[in-house]
C-alpha cells in the first residue's frame, strides 16, 4: 500500500497560488505529517515526508449537488441510462453540461439511488489545476460525506460559519450558521420518515477545539431545547475541521462516493518524488529495444543505398566506357583509366576537358546535350557527340571552341526529329 495525501478544498476556486490544508497517511494509516501549503508548492513539500503517495481531495458541498433519486432497475447498466432523465428533473442546469457519479456499491433491495452532480467544467478546471502542479488525483470525495458517521445519526460538524451535515452513507448538505435552525429542522423530518418508518436518529454534534466557531453555544443550546426527544452525543476533537475531514475521508469504511467516475476515472496513480523502480526499468528496456530496433533498421536501410549507389554506378561506368565488359570495381577500374590518361598526355586532356565544358555550358549553349565523351589518348583527340537544337548552334559551337584555342571538326551531324546529332573531334593547336 502506498501513502495517502488527502488535501481538502476550502473554494471552488483553485490556482497554483491557493492556499490548501492537507494531511499525510503512512501505508498503514498512521499520520505522518499535516500543513497549510500552496498548490503550486505542495509537490516539492510533501515529497520531504513521502516519495510515493496517492492524492485524495476533499471539495466543498456548496459546488455540487447531493441528491438521491428512485429507479426501479438494479442493473447498473439501465441505472445509468436512466440517471441522466432522473437528475435533468433535479438541476437547473443543461444535463450535458454536468457529470453525475454515483456510489460504488449500490443497495441490493432498495429503488433509491444517491447521486453527486458537478459541473463538467469545474471539476475538468480542479484536475487541470492539480495536474500542472505535478498532483494527479485518485479521488475526489465531498466534505459533508466526510464527516466520521454512524447508521441511524445525523452528524453535525461546526466549520467556521458553515455547519457540515450527514444523515446517511452518501445524504450530506452544508448550512450556513444563520439559517441552521430551520434548515436542520427539515433534515430531522426527512430522516425520522426515510423509508417510511418512524426512527428517532442520534445527533453527534461535533466541533474542533482548536477552531471553536462562535455559533456552537448556539446550536448546541438549539438542539438541547427543540431536539430534546432526541440523544444528543457532544464530540470536542483536538485536531482541526480538515484533520477531522481527511482523517474520515482516508479511513472511512464504506466506500466513497467518488466523483472520478466514468471518464474521469483514473487507475491507481502514485505522485512519486522518486522514480518507480519498476517503471524506471520498464521505460529502460523499451528504450534498448527501440534502439536495436532503430539500430538494425537504420543498418538495413544504408545496406540498401549502398547496394543502389554500387549499381548506380555500374551503370555510369558502362556509359562511360561501353565496350568494357568485366566491371569489378567501378571506382578502380575509373582511378585506372585516369592513371594511363595521365601517364599518356593527361595534362592534355584535362586541359581540352575543361576548355570544351566551358564553352558547353556557356548561357547560349544552354540547349546543347552531350551524350558522349571519348578520348583518344593515342592521337591526343577528344571525340564527343552531342544534341543541338540547330546545325547553326552547333556550327556556333565549333567557332567558340577555336576561338578559345582549340583545333575543332564537325565529323558528322544528322537530324534526328527535331534535333540535330552532331560529332565533333577536339585537338589542342
């Protein structure tokens, strides 16, 4: 089991500056720690008690509804496909603008269904507030349901101005201090006539001595002398309203009604300061499996180019050189080709090479095409045949190259389509 951090919601309104009571649980209950801290500081401070908690928040009544509704069906499927007709009669509000969870576990031989209506909006607002702070919640319960509480009581807890009431499992409210009396009034009425039968409830009326509010002699002096067919049980705590509150809400018996339902439902997070360790290896194995995955990939896909450069350039030595048939290594056997022409008048070569490819690829000779290059490393004669758009451009050609020097003829030049094929033979003068 892991600990426990119940925070409690004084407001509907959260931010990472709010001010927030919370408590510690250890994994068996004990209480480890308890403060005032802000939301956006209280990641960092509780991880200086606990590096593996589950959170639980406490929120207002004054933001929901608590309410029960009667559906003949007890299977939860047709519960909730009726639920949301049910409640449209109890609210305000648009049905689709609202959340509705209910209790886990549901009475087997009663109708009536307890229910906890949220705005959609609010609740999605406290979990991304939660959330952007580093706290992930794993429920979210109501203060009035958080009140210690036995069968066949009603149990009032003082807070300040406001009076905490619980008459049932999941049946809370909250009251203002001013209008306790005749609010409360109505509570004990529905309560004697639940289910028909008349009961007389306990009262436990309780109270912080800490924060004694100033309507206990009030109240206390209300229920005595117009409630006095009823037991009335005074509890003073010596913790605080909220210690009171997340005492019951980490430990309480029953199970929760729990406002994370549906698609608010999360599975059990921890708010882990350190690492899970198993989460830790987890992510660790996977990344070396991406990586020999990325690795081996990466390895199949160079093979691949490699194998398409070599054949790429088989082919550019064949055009180069056609009449060579063995072709072993292309790169060689060109470094080879290169050596002879060296040895036999390269400087020669490279020197008509490159007087013919810059006056080819002057801007008026932009429509000529070579298509191929020969040498003649005996005569000292470079041969090339080419594409020109006219025999006017290729007989241009030819006066480029004497005028830069060079001994030039046009052996042939025929037409093919629209194009002229013409040969010519370059010397050095």
């Amino acid at each position: 089991m892991n600990d426990k951090l119940v925070i409690r919601l004084l407001e509907a309104s959260l931010d990472a500056s709010t001010e927030l009571d919370w408590d510690l649980y250890d994994s068996v209950g004990r209480s480890v720690a308890s403060d005032t801290s802000s939301l956006a500081s209280l990641h960092q401070v509780v991880a200086n008690h606990s590096a593996d908690y589950t959170v639980v928040v406490i929120v207002p009544a004054e933001s929901l509804l608590l309410a029960s509704t009667t559906i003949p069906s007890r299977q939860l499927r047709q519960i909730k496909q009726a639920l949301p007709f049910m409640v449209e009669e109890l609210i305000a509000d648009d049905i689709e603008s609202v959340h509705i969870a209910i209790p886990d576990q549901l009475s087997s031989t009663s109708q009536k269904v307890d229910v906890a209506v949220v705005n959609h909006q609010l609740l999605i607002h406290w979990l991304d507030q939660l959330h952007s702070c580093e706290l992930s919640a794993s429920s979210m319960v109501v203060d009035s349901l958080s009140l210690p509480y036995q069968e066949n009581s009603i149990a009032v807890l003082l807070d300040d101005d406001r009076v905490l009431v619980r008459s049932g499992d999941y049946a809370g409210m909250v009251i203002q201090a001013e209008d306790f009396k005749w609010v409360f009034a109505g509570v004990l009425q529905q309560h004697e006539h639940a289910d028909d039968v008349l009961l007389r409830p306990n009262i436990v009326l309780m109270s912080s001595a800490i924060e004694e509010p100033e309507s206990l002699a009030e109240i206390t002096s209300y229920i005595q002398t117009q409630c006095s067919e009823y037991e009335l049980k005074t509890v003073v705590y010596e913790e605080s309203v909220t210690d009171i509150l997340a005492n019951t809400a980490a430990h309480q018996a029953i199970a929760p009604l729990n406002l994370l339902q549906g698609g608010y439902a999360v599975k059990a997070i921890n708010n882990s300061a350190v690492p899970n360790p198993s989460l830790v290896a987890s992510v660790a194995a996977l990344s070396v499996l991406v990586y020999l995955v990325f690795t081996l990939g990466s390895a199949w896909y160079f093979e691949n180019k490699a194998v398409e450069l070599d054949a790429d350039a088989v082919s550019l030595y064949q055009k180069i050189f056609p009449n060579e048939r063995r072709i072993v290594s292309p790169k060689k056997q060109m470094q080879n080709h290169l050596q002879r022409v060296t040895v036999s008048g390269g400087s020669n070569f490279l020197q008509l090479l490159s007087e013919t490819a810059g006056q080819i690829s002057a801007d008026n000779n932009a429509a000529l095409t070579v298509e191929q290059l020969r040498y003649e490393s005996g005569r000292g004669d470079l041969q090339f045949q080419v594409q020109s758009a006219s025999l006017d451009q290729l007989d241009q050609l030819k006066q480029s190259l004497a005028q830069a020097g060079l001994d030039v003829d046009i052996n042939s030049a025929t037409e093919q389509g629209d194009r002229i094929m013409g040969r010519l033979v370059i010397r050095s003068l």
